[in-house]
C-alpha cells in the first residue's frame, strides 16, 4: 500500500495505490490520522484511483476519516472509486456520510 498526501489551497488529496485489508488499513489510519491533525485541511479528499482491492476495512477507513474530519472543522470526499469499489460504497451506505465522486 502507498500513500501521497499533499495540500493544495487549504484542501488535502490523499492518492492511494494497491490494497485496502485489515492488514493496510491500520497504517493508513494512522498516515492519515497523523496528516488531519497536523495539517488541519478544511477538505480531505481520498483519491481512490488506484486501489485495486478493497474490503469492509476500506468503509471503516473512510468513516473514521470523515469522524475525524468533522472533529477538526473540516470535510471528507471519496474520489474515483473503481466501479466495483463505489458498489462496496453503495451498499453499505457510506454515501450518506461522504460525498463520493
């Protein structure tokens, strides 16, 4: 799993590549987490382009975030989900909490 994360305009992109499992979730948990609270972005956006895998770990992931997120004054976005990973998203409801585009 890689992580880049960079700030532009008061926004964070976080572009992710490879898998998100219960092995990878947690240091990304913690990239991101550590991120959020220096940084303090009024918007965190999760590039979701280049994962190739993602299981129930990837929506805890992306809750936490946008927990986080609110906590700090900002807000999360989703970005480019594999068609079968915005299904995975769909499904569980996340779309309700976090824009998802």
């Amino acid at each position: 799993m890689d992580i880049d994360i960079r700030s532009e305009n008061g926004a964070a992109i976080a572009h992710l590549r490879g898998e998100i499992d219960h092995h990878t979730a947690k240091d990304l948990r913690s990239q991101l987490d550590k991120f959020i609270i220096n940084m303090q972005p009024e918007l965190l956006a999760i590039d979701f382009a280049d994962i190739t895998f993602m299981d129930s770990s990837g929506i805890g992931l992306i809750m936490g975030r946008c927990k986080l997120m609110k906590e700090c004054g900002g807000i999360l976005e989703v970005r480019n989900p594999q068609p079968y990973i915005r299904r995975v998203m769909k499904l569980s409801g996340i779309e309700r909490i976090v824009k998802v585009i």
